[in-house]
C-alpha cells in the first residue's frame, strides 16, 4: 500500500509529516513525502494517482508573515488530478 503525505516542508507540519512517514515505514507502508513548498499542487498527478491513501499535514496555526494553504484549495486541486 502507497501513502502521499502532503506537507508544507518548511512551515511547522514537517516534525509531524516527518513522524508520520517514519511510521507508517515501520508498519511496511510505501511512502511519498511531498513537500508542497516544492512541488505545486498543479504537478501532484502523478504521485496521486499511485496512491492508495492521501495524508494532509496542515498547521493549526498559520505564523502572519508566511502566505496561508488551505485544505479545501488543495483538497479541489487534488480531485482535479485524479478525474
């Protein structure tokens, strides 16, 4: 089974996207790290389509000075790659 952990690698969710990966590794899990600073939701098509679960790392606080991302806008970009 294939898991694509979305996350915003330089914002506050990499600690816990990180924890995430390592464990679901440990229970023999493949895993895609996505780093949303990098790679935009417009390219996420390819990682989508092999996946079998999607996890979303958003954090409960956005700091003012950083732009915000908000599920919802990922979450429709996200079924526009998988129709």
């Amino acid at each position: 089974m294939r898991v694509a952990i979305l996350v915003d690698r330089s914002g506050p969710g990499r600690k816990l996207a990180d924890w995430l990966a390592e464990q679901a590794c440990l229970q023999g899990l493949e895993v895609d790290l996505i780093d949303l600073s990098v790679a935009p939701a417009a390219d996420l098509g390819p990682w989508l389509a092999d996946a079998d679960a999607y996890v979303v790392v958003t954090p409960c606080e956005v700091p003012a000075d950083r732009p915000a991302v908000y599920p919802a806008d990922l979450l429709e970009q996200m079924l526009k790659e998988i129709e």
